[in-house]
C-alpha cells in the first residue's frame, strides 16, 4: 500500500486500525494521542470494531476504558 496516496479523511477505516495494530502497553499512550489529533473518538471507537485487521483484545479493551465505551472484543475467546 502506498501511504502517501491514503486521504486522511476518506480512508479513516483503514489508518485507524492500522495506526494502533503494532501499538504496545509502552507506547499506546503516545500512539492514541495522535490519532486523537485527527480523529474523534467516535471514530476511533467506530472503524475499530468495524475493521478486519488483526487488532488485539488488549487493545479494544484499552480503548474502550479510555472513552468509557462498552468493553469490545476483535476476537472470541
């Protein structure tokens, strides 16, 4: 993929996810501060549990506690 053809408007489903899929407890922090620049937390809440990215639990669980939004899983366990 080509990054620098990427809207940041139009192709939010796909910078959200893959803006916190290699995110750790270390630099999660840092990492949802600058999507938070860009982003509403209602989209960022959105395009995660809508995207098929292969984001971890630890992560929508991360964010859900930081908007206060009902815990939510990518995958079953």
């Amino acid at each position: 993929m080509d990054y620098s053809k990427l809207n940041l408007s139009k192709d939010k489903a796909i910078i959200i996810p893959r803006a916190l899929f290699a995110t750790t407890p270390e630099t999660f922090e840092t990492d949802i501060q600058k999507l938070e620049e860009l982003y509403s937390t209602k989209d960022i809440v959105k395009y995660l549990k809508l995207t098929t990215e292969n984001i971890s639990n630890k992560v929508c669980i991360s964010v859900a506690k930081r908007y206060n939004v009902k815990p939510f899983l990518r995958f079953s366990l």
